[in-house]
C-alpha cells in the first residue's frame, strides 16, 4: 500500500476506499510542502463509516481550486510512483491534483452506525 498507516482504514472497510461521496471536514496547506486532507467516508454496502486524516508530505504542483464551505469528493485517486500523483475528483467543491514524495494515514475514528 502506498500510503502509510493505512492499517486500521483497510482493516475497517476491508479495503483502501477511493472515498466516493466523502466529505472533507478539513483541508489545509501547513508547512512548506505539506497537505492535510480529513475526510468522513461511509461504505452504504457494509454500513461501515469512518473518519480520516491524512497526510501528504514534499508537495508539488499543487493546482486546486473551489474549495468550499461544503466539499464533497467522487474520488481520491492515487497513483503509486515517485513522485505520487494525487487526484482530488470532485462531486461537489474542491478539486484539482498534486504531487507529492509521501502520504500516511496520521488518524482514523470508527463511527458508529
């Protein structure tokens, strides 16, 4: 898996989500080089759902745009390699892409149905 600590998502869900229809709770552009992207994603087949922060490290061309009050994804798509592409599809608000050298898991809350 390319993503760090991504243990406790995959063993939640049974797998990495691609995080259609999740929410961003949160965005934020930290230190030089850095994204945090929360997110609330729920699995309707396994009536599963959860939170998660994430973390993207060594960021580069970062092209964003329509981040909103509201931000909805129809998927977050990364491509393994080095760098890593990663891809912000929209439903609704935020979306664009970027590249970064490393992205982890930094934390994950089960939500009860």
């Amino acid at each position: 898996m390319m993503v760090a600590n991504s243990e406790s998502v995959t063993s939640h869900f049974g797998y990495w989500p691609e995080f259609a229809d999740g929410t961003v709770l949160r965005f934020s552009l930290e230190a030089p080089g850095t994204i945090s992207l929360s997110l609330r994603y729920g699995d309707a087949m396994t009536a599963r759902s959860g939170e998660v922060d994430l973390r993207f490290e060594r960021v580069t061309s970062a092209e964003l745009s329509e981040l909103r009050e509201q931000n909805v994804l129809d998927a977050l798509v990364l491509t393994d390699g080095s760098p890593m592409m990663v891809r912000l599809e929209a439903a609704f608000g935020l979306h664009g892409s970027f590249k970064c050298e490393s992205a982890a898991v930094v934390d994950f809350r089960r939500i009860a149905p």
